[in-house]
C-alpha cells in the first residue's frame, strides 16, 4: 500500500458463532473503514494537474486551483472571487505633442 497504513488483523472465523469473534471482526472493519475514509500523507515527485478551476468559488478548504498562473490552496478568509478584476477612471488627461 502507497500511504503506509497497519493493514488491521481479520481473525480467523470459529467453527460456530462467537461474540468475542463477532466483536473483533466489526473492530477490525471500522478500522479499515476509518483509514480508507482518512486522506493520509502525499509525497510526489512529478504531478500534473489539469484543467484546474481559476477562483476558489465552491471549493472546499485546502483544495487548489490556478489563480493567474499559480498553483494556490484554499484558505477559509482569503477568497479569490470571479471577475475580481476592475478598471477605473477620475478625471482627464490632454496629451499634447509638438
């Protein structure tokens, strides 16, 4: 397995039914169950991610996406809405050339 995990221990079954059995074999499935439900640890030496989303409109917490280029990570108070870009005026400008 890719992400080191202590595979739990199945007991071998009676002959005839057993609590004891029984309660080690449900013990021994809730924790596999708990470790396939945990994301674990990652380590990469190459990866590529394609067809990212540009803002962090809908992502959960810790997901990622490409923002002008760049790989960032969802964060709970730094939004990156769309269309957070703007263009503004006040006053006016003469250019004059001779």
């Amino acid at each position: 397995m890719s992400r080191n995990l202590n595979l739990p221990f199945f007991p071998v079954p009676p002959q005839e039914y057993n609590y004891q059995y029984f309660a080690e074999l449900v013990r021994a499935y809730s924790n596999y169950l708990q470790q396939m439900q945990n994301a674990g640890e990652g380590r990469n030496t190459f990866t590529v991610f394609t067809d990212l989303q540009t803002d962090d409109s809908g992502l959960e917490v810790g997901a990622v996406f490409n923002h002008g280029g760049y790989l960032k990570v969802t964060e709970a108070n730094t939004p990156h809405a769309r269309g957070s870009e703007g263009t503004g005026g006040v006053g006016t400008v003469t250019v004059t050339t001779s």
